[in-house]
C-alpha cells in the first residue's frame, strides 16, 4: 500500500479551542506552526512544478509496464544517428513474449526530445545500449513509430548520438556547421541521447540558454 506523502492535518489542542483563546497559544507553537505551513506549501509547489514539466522517466520505469531491449554496438551507432531500431531475430522473439505482431523496426525517441510528443512511440532510447518499449503505448506502434522517423526528416531537425556527433537525416554534421545553422535559423531542434559527453553537454546547453536550439520535453 502507498503511503501518503500528504497526510491531512490534524489541528492540536490549540487550534481547535476557538479564537476566543487564540491569546493563549505560546508564541514558539505559533511560530512552529507558520514554519511547517510554510514547508508544506513548497513541498506542495515542488512537486506540482515537477509533475508540470512533464515526463518523468525514472517515474516510468518504475510504474509502467516496459520491456527493456538490449542493443548490439551496431544498433547503438544507428539508434544515435538516425533513432531506428532494426530488431535482431532474438529480441523479436523476446518481445513477442508480451507483445502480438512485433514490428521489424521501431521508430525511437529519448527522453530529450525536441518536441512536446510525451512519448508518442512506445520505443525510448533510455541508456547508450538500452531501449524501452512501452507496453501500454503499443497498439499504434506502426502509426508512432512512422511518426517519430518522419520528425527526423525535418530540414531543421537534428539528432545527436552517444558520443556527442550531430546527425541530420543520417549524415554527420560537424559541431561548428550545426553552431551556424543554430544562429542564423530560428526553430534548429536537437534529439539528444539518454547520455552525452560533458564538453558537448555544456555547449548544448549554452545554445539553449540563448534560445538557438531546443530539445528538452
């Protein structure tokens, strides 16, 4: 059973007594009270912040039901230059364990993606060699995964893979050409990978600062 991370309060002895006797409450239980209200409150703003910023992957794994493929060093170079995963044979069969009709090929995203999809196909690039598939996301998993290969066809969409080299509809574009692109088109859009080199990860992240480049759900 999950334990409520609110309880309601319960009103002590004082509160309950009416305002006529409101004089009588020591200070310090006064002031004690207003601190816990006060921490109640940006606990209560914390996590409605965090539930508004939408897709929480850590949340997900531990409460959807998934299927975790692990990925060959091929697929790992093709899922970060193109976000295509082409099944082996192996993880077909493992799929087909809770899954009917299992594609040969999942269109994948990660959890930084340039756009407000929140998922839109049931495959999810979640560490450099781990792909999730999303079980309760996979009776339109042709229409998503279409869908989510057709996003990288866009002439201002790019993708980045594990190593930290950017891909634009497959073919590697230098660091200095995308800069360029970022700063003198409006609109550029970055798929980063679940994780990325620090150095890379610092200058992507002074480009969103400026606004030249978007990637975050």
């Amino acid at each position: 059973m999950k334990k409520n991370l609110f309880p309601a309060l319960r009103p002590g002895p004082t509160a309950i007594s009416g305002a006529s006797h409101q004089k009588h409450i020591p200070n310090s239980s006064l002031n004690i009270t207003n601190v816990l209200t006060k921490a109640l409150f940006c606990l209560l703003l914390t996590v409605t912040s965090a539930l508004a910023d939408g897709f929480n992957l850590e949340f997900s794994l531990e409460t959807n039901p998934h299927v975790t493929v692990h990925l060959s060093p091929e697929q790992i170079i093709e899922v970060g230059r193109t976000r295509r995963l082409v099944l082996t044979q192996e993880q077909k069969e493992k799929l087909g364990y809770n899954l009917k009709n299992v594609p040969d090929v999942f269109g994948v995203e990660s959890p930084r993606e340039p756009t407000c999809s929140c998922c839109i196909s049931p495959a999810m690039w979640i560490d450099t060699d781990k792909v999730t598939i999303w079980l309760d996301k996979y009776s339109d998993t042709e229409q998503f995964s279409k869908h989510a290969l057709t996003a990288r066809q866009q002439d201002l969409h790019f993708v980045m893979d594990s190593e930290g080299r950017i891909f634009h509809k497959g073919t590697e574009v230098s660091f200095d050409r995308f800069n360029n692109i970022a700063n003198t088109k409006d609109g550029v859009k970055l798929a980063m990978p679940p994780i990325c080199p620090p150095d890379v990860e610092k200058k992507i992240d002074v480009m969103t600062s400026k606004g030249r480049v978007s990637f975050k759900l």
